[in-house]
C-alpha cells in the first residue's frame, strides 16, 4: 500500500435553487396573490477526520468534489429541496490549505473534526416574498446563489509525542516493533520504511505515549535527498525526538558525524525543529564494535547535556530506560500539535457587505460583495426584477453618492463590470 500523505483537490458546494414565480389560482378566481416558493440551499462540502483513515489516498483517484444543487423554489410557496452535503472523510492531522497561498485554512488535528471547506449558495427567495402593500403581485423571483468553489491542499502531518530519527538502517523500525504492537517491515537495506508508522507504548496505566517511525533521513534530506522533503513534516508534529544512532558504526560511518548531519538537515527544513529536546539511542551495542564507539559518543554528548542511552533493539537490553527517560520528558513538556505553516486568513464573502462607489479616469463604478449578489439574483430582462435592484440601490444610498460624484442623466455606470444608463 502507498501511503499518499498530500493530495490537491477541487471542491465545489451546490448552487442553490431558484425562487420561482406563481400565482394562486383558485377555480373561479382567475389572478389571485404570488405564490412562488424559494429555493432549496445547495449541498455543502464538509470535511471530517475518521480515526479509521491513515491515508490521503482516495484523493489521488477522485479529484474533484461537487455538491449538489438546491431545487427550484416551487408552486404553492413550497420550499425546493436542499441539496446534499458531501462528507470528505480525513486522516487525523490533515490540513488544508488554499492552493495559491499555501497557507492553512484550517488544520484537523481532533478526532471527528468538522469543516466546511465550500458552503452551499442560498436558495433563492420565490416571489411570494416580494409583496408588499405596495407590491401585490411581484412578477420576479431570485435566482439562487453560487456555491463557494475552492482549489485546497490536502497534507497530513502525523501527531505523535515521541519521533523516531536517524540514517537507513539504524534500527529505528526494530525499535518500534519491540515497544509497540506495531509490525513495520524490519530488513537490512536501508530505506526499508516508506511510510511513517505509529504505535503505542504502554509503559503502566496512565502511562503511554504515541510514537512514530519515521523514514530513514540522509544527507540532503532537506532538498528532497532520499525519501527527503516528505517525511520531515511528520517529525513537526512530535514533541521528543529519540535519535537512534548506529553505535557498531558497522556500516563504515561515523556515528557522530551522523547526528550531526541529520540535525543540519532538521535545521534547514526549519529552525524550529531543533527546539524539540532529542535524547540518544546508541543502538546495535550488542555487536563488538559498538564498545569502541560509546565511550566516544557519550563523551561528545553527555558534556552538551544531550542524553544517551545505550540500548540493543536486538536483545531488547536498555530498553526500558530509554523509554521512561522519553516519558519523564513528556511529562514536562507542553502537548502542542502546532506545524510550521502560515495560517490563511479566511475572508468569508458571505459576510461580505460592502458596497464601493468611486469615479476612476472619469468613470462611474459600483463594486463590492452585496453588489455581486445584487446583480446575481436580479433577472435583467424582468422588469419588476430590474425594478427591486433600482429600489434597492436607491436605498442603500449608491444612487446619492453617485450624484455626489457629480453623475449626469444618461452617464455610463459600471455595477460590477457591467454597464448600465444613470437615471433618476
Ligand atoms: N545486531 C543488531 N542488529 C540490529 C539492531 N537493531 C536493528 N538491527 C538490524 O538492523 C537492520 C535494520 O533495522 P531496521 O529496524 O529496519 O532499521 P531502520 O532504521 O528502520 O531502517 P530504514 O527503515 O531503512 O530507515 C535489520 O537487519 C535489523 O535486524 C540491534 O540492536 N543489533
Ligand atoms: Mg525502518
């Protein structure tokens, strides 16, 4: 199985339905009063983690997401149907973010999180709703809205309290396998863990703590080196870091050296990584080398205050030290899931009121969010409906800053792009 932990996705709520015209017709009173109902809202596109989901995979098959539209307002004043949501469902720890920005709109990081990414248009009214005392028979109803529609990232950024890092082959998945229940792949070659794995570690009631195995990171690693790039993120969401080092060297390098090398790796995917208390797990000491090499390795680390355990995944010796060491940190250290990204300022164009008025190289223009709407839900070739967005405009005082501009009878005046002859 691929473990898919980014996918790009478009998403797109219903329109909402249109109002509609009618007229009550009793048997022997031919015209009576306006009877349109409103239309139904469109479908909503919702997302929500399930606990069930580790992967972002279904999004690499489907990549576009539409809701579904609201229904015609119909005859009697009844209602059309709402459209229905869509429900995305999300790994844990999934953010989203706006394609063009990348910047976070939102980070789901609780079980059963809910977000609606694209709203559903608001149905609209049926023309039993225009009337007035002075409008009895409104021969115009309001087309529904658009749905939102938004192009979103999908990444996951696993949660774990403790991380796993270090070269291939170190023993970080053997390590995994002997605390957790998990069963990551164990092999001598390196890369052999393609995925983040998580377990649990019991260590008494009340006492466990989540831990990731995180893919082998090399030189590089921070310009997509190895596996590179893609697993470093996970490592964000952690809040110790065990850094299991090779200490039989028995593959020709040095494990000093190799602390080091990852850590500049850490440090140039960000800065912030390196906040995160690490401690050592100088693994393999089972093998005979491992004896010239420890003196060394806790001399370097022990004098920076770095602490070092010396353990064999193998024959499961030091072990348990390691792990309360890991928990007394735990302990101390405050439980934020934060990541690194910028976050998105939502501008939400359903709250958007505003209506412009401005003259620019001698030319009248009228803009905004209500104004879009306006224009939206008005039937140009509907006389009465030309008529309520005139009211409306008068109303909302567009037609007094106008002539404050100085506008003439018959002068051009661009609502939203579109051109229209001023009159009073
Ligand atoms: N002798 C000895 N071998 C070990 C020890 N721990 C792990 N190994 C062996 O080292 C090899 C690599 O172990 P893995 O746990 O797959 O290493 P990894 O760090 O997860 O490697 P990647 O997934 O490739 O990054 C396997 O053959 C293990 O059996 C140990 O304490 N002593
Ligand atoms: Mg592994």
């Amino acid at each position: 199985m691929m473990f898919i932990d980014v996918a790009k996705i478009s998403v797109k709520a219903g329109k909402g339905g249109n109002g509609v015209v009618a007229w009550r017709r009793e048997k022997y009173e031919p015209s009576g009063g306006p009877y349109g109902g409103d239309g139904g809202k469109g479908g909503s596109i919702i997302l929500k983690t399930d606990e069930g989901i580790r992967t972002l995979m279904d999004f690499r098959y489907k990549r576009s997401y539409n809701g579904e539209n609201g229904e015609d307002g119909r005859s009697k004043k009844q209602f059309g149907k709402d459209g229905k949501d869509i429900i995305l469902r999300v790994p844990v720890g999934t953010l989203v973010k706006d394609e063009e920005t990348g910047k976070v709109i939102v980070d789901l990081k609780d079980k059963d999180d809910e977000y609606v990414i694209a709203k559903g248009g608001i149905g609209g009214r049926g023309n039993a709703r225009f009337a007035t005392a002075t409008r009895q028979a409104p021969g115009f109803a309001e087309a529904g809205r658009k749905g939102q529609e938004r192009r979103i990232i999908l990444e996951l950024k696993l949660l774990a309290d403790v991380g796993l890092i270090g070269f291939p082959n170190v023993g970080k998945s053997t390590l995994l396998s002997i605390v957790t229940a998990a069963k990551p792949k164990i092999a001598n070659y390196h890369f052999t863990t393609l995925k983040p794995n998580l377990g649990v570690v019991r260590l008494a009631d009340e006492m466990s703590f989540v831990i990731a195995d995180i893919p082998g990171l090399i030189e590089g690693a921070s310009k997509g080196a190895g596996l590179g790039h893609d697993f470093l993120r996970h490592i964000e969401r952690t809040r110790v870091l065990i850094h299991v080092l090779d200490a039989s060297g028995i593959e020709g390098r040095d494990p000093i050296e190799d602390f080091y090398k990852i850590n500049e790796e850490l440090s140039s995917y960000n800065d912030k990584i390196m906040e995160k208390p690490q401690i050592i797990a100088a693994n393999k000491t089972d093998i005979p080398e491992a004896a010239e090499w420890l003196p060394r390795i806790r001399e370097e680390f022990e004098t920076m205050g770095i602490p070092v355990f010396e353990i064999s995944a193998a024959t499961q010796s030091g072990i348990r030290e390691l792990l309360y060491a890991a928990w007394d940190i735990l302990e101390k250290t405050e439980v934020v899931y934060e990541t690194y990204d910028d976050m998105f300022v939502e501008t939400d164009e359903d709250i958007n009121e505003e209506i412009i008025v401005k003259k620019e190289d001698g030319m009248f223009i009228v803009e905004g969010g209500f104004m879009e709407r306006l224009l939206q839900s008005t039937y140009m070739d509907d006389n009465e409906s030309l008529r309520y967005f005139q009211e409306t405009l008068r109303k909302r005082g567009v037609v007094d800053e106008l002539v404050d501009l100085g506008i003439n009878e018959g002068d051009s005046v661009f609502i939203c792009g579109y051109e229209f002859e001023f009159y009073e």
